[in-house]
C-alpha cells in the first residue's frame, strides 16, 4: 500500500527518508513562525493601545484647556460683578478705602 502511494506521487524512499530524518528541524522552523506571528500580534496590538492613549491624552488636553480658559474669564472682576447681581451683592468699582488714624 506504502509503496503504491509513493509510486503514485513518484516519490523516492531517499526523500521520505529525508522528510523524517530532519523532522525534528522542521517543527523547529514551524515552531519559529508560530512565535514570529504571535509577536507581530502582539506588537500591532500595542501600538494599537497607544494610538488609542495618544487620543485620549489629547482629548484631555483640550478639555483642561477648555476648562482653565473659561476658569479665568469666570475669575476676572467684571464677570464675579455679574455673577453676584442676582444674589443682591453690589461690588462697586469704587477703589479701595483708605483709613487714617489720627
């Protein structure tokens, strides 16, 4: 039966003899490739992570930006004058007072 299948692939007892003589080469070489694989895996996924990382810190970056601007336009004197009008609080741009003690 052996024999008809390999005169069927017209391959020699010398080749098969080959094949399984340096199996133990070819797993390794197959072995290699598994690992050569998995690692561009890996490392496409991390840069993946960090791209994603980047944009997100750059989102958080405009958000403070955002945050800090609108903090300091809230902070100037105009705006609390404003703010406090409904409250009932009038701050009058009177300048400060001076107090003199005789």
């Amino acid at each position: 039966m052996a024999n008809k299948l390999l005169n069927a692939l017209n391959v020699s007892r010398h080749t098969t003899d080959l094949v399984f003589g340096n199996f133990q080469y070819l797993l390794f070489l197959g072995g290699l490739g598994i690992l050569y694989i998995a690692n561009a895996h890996f490392s496409e996924k991390g840069v993946r992570r960090i791209q994603t990382l980047q944009k997100e810190i750059k989102e958080l970056k405009w958000e403070y930006t955002s945050i800090k601007s609108e903090t300091m336009y809230k902070s100037m004197q105009s705006q609390i004058d404003e703010s406090l009008e409904p409250v009932g609080l009038d701050l009058e741009n009177k300048g400060p007072k001076v107090i003199s003690v005789k």
